[in-house]
C-alpha cells in the first residue's frame, strides 16, 4: 500500500489520529527496549 496515495484521500483528522498511534506504538516499542536493557545490564 502506497501511503503517499493514500494520505491523499484521507481527511487531516485521520491523518492526526494515525500519528498518535504511530507515536504510541513507538513509545511502546522504547519502554520494552529499555525494561530488556535494564535487564540485560
């Protein structure tokens, strides 16, 4: 899926949402790393 394309035909709240999630899921995946580093450490 071509996400250029698609953000063209999503609406700008859309667009705000996903980045929400995207930062979320990012902050999710760097909490993990950072528990198994403090683990591994």
């Amino acid at each position: 899926m071509n996400l250029k394309e698609t953000e063209k035909d999503l609406n700008p709240e859309i667009i705000k949402e996903l980045g929400k999630s995207k930062l979320k899921v990012l902050t999710n995946e760097n909490d993990f790393l950072v528990k198994n580093l403090k683990k591994a450490g």
